[in-house]
C-alpha cells in the first residue's frame, strides 16, 4: 500500500524513472500498482511504454480492470497503434469486460484516432449506454475526418436526445461547421453556445470560427471576431 502511494506520487511529479524503480522493487504487486504505471506512461506520452505494461500485467497473474483499459485505449489513440487497440478490443469482448457500454466512449475515440472511423461509427450505433462521452467521441471523431454533415446529424439526435453537450462538444460541432462548409450552422451554433447550453466558448471555439469564416471567404468577419474575443489570440488564431 506505501509503495503504491510512492509510486502515484512519483508519476503525479512526472518522475518516470523513481515510480518504475519503485514499480521493479516491489516484493508484490497489484492492479493498483499496474494501473498506476500504465496511467503515468501513457499521461506523459510514452505510449509504446504503456502498452509493454499493458501486455506484461496480461500474461501476470492480475487481469486487467476498466481503468487499466481506459489508460491503455487512449495510449493506442494518442500513439495512433491501430493493430494494438484492436488487439484490446478483442480482449475486452472475448472477456466480456464492457457489458455495461463504460468503454464504449474510449473506443470510438482510439478508432477514431486510428483511422478507422468506420469502425467507430459502427461501435456508436451498438453502443448500450448514449452518454455525454460516447456521443462528443463520434461527433469529434467524424469531424476529424471531414464528415462533417454527419456529426452534424448525430449532434441534432443527441439534442432530441436531451443529452447537454459540453465544451469539448461544441469543439467537435463547430469543425464538423468548417470541414463542411456550413457558415450559417457554424454561426448559429456558436450563437447557441451560451444563448441554448450555458456555456462560454473557449480560444478553442473561437479556432473553429476563425477557421469556418477564413474558409468562406468572410476575412473582415474573422477579423472582428479575434478582435472582440475575451481572451488574448494565440498562434493558432
């Protein structure tokens, strides 16, 4: 228990090396310590770190929890290892590890990421559990692919849905706006942004405008909406 303290500590500070001296040292280990070491590689960007982990706690004597697949998943979707994050979803089915949909969100977001956003779209549709993060997961995903309209479409059944979409949504919505070209939708969910949800767009929304309005054509619109932001542009704006 002090050592998986130790350890959490260590990786919370971003001291890799102490938290696997201490993770090697250990007399005995458990989920908890596995967790632990998957979490923090995967947090830094070592993924392929993360997945070693992965595999090695699999053939040990402690099975892999939620949290263990949660890390694992978003390591394989940052590190784009397509072939390792289908590997774990045929791990998860033939160990009925998601019966209840908990890690169908963290799926469609590494197919997503991967390329295959077939595959997450066809994850969406068998999912059991419609929640905020399964329906933000495809509506990003399918606007990081430029299918645009689509997200739109699934952005509409989650409002007939009354599920409330968060920042990370709205991000989603409004480059769904950009890749589609759909200037009037892009302003009207900007608009609503506040108006509709209650929530204040962040530099990231104000990107997506900037990028909406650059694409059509309308410069002067663009301008004057850097100009009256809240926050100061970055790089990107």
């Amino acid at each position: 228990m002090v050592l998986n303290t130790m350890i959490h500590q260590s990786l919370e500070h971003n001291n890799l090396d102490l938290g696997k001296q201490l993770f090697d040292s250990m007399p005995e280990r458990d989920v908890a310590s596995w967790n632990s070491m998957i979490r923090g590689f995967a947090n830094v960007g070592q993924y392929e770190e993360a997945l070693a982990l992965f595999h090695d706690m699999e053939i040990s004597v402690f099975r892999p929890n939620t949290l263990t697949l949660l890390s694992t998943l978003s390591a394989c979707a940052s590190h784009g290892a397509l072939e390792a994050g289908a590997w774990i979803h045929s791990y998860v089915n033939n160990n009925d590890l998601n019966r209840d949909g908990s890690l169908d969100s963290s799926l469609i977001d590494m197919y997503s990421k991967c390329g295959d956003i077939a595959k997450a779209i066809q994850i969406f549709e068998e999912s059991p559990r419609r929640d905020l993060f399964t329906w933000t997961s495809i509506i990003c995903g399918l606007a990081m692919h430029g299918h645009g309209k689509k997200a739109l479409c699934y952005f509409s059944e989650m409002n007939e849905s009354q599920v409330s979409p968060d920042e990370v949504t709205m991000v989603g919505v409004l480059s769904a706006c950009a890749h589609a070209r759909l200037i009037e939708q892009g302003r009207r969910y900007f608009q609503s942004m506040e108006k509709v949800f209650g929530l204040v767009p962040k530099i990231e929304h104000y990107g997506c405008m900037v990028d909406l309005l650059g694409r059509m054509g309308c410069l002067k619109e663009a301008y004057d909406l850097i100009m009256g932001m809240p926050m100061e542009a970055n790089e990107i704006i």
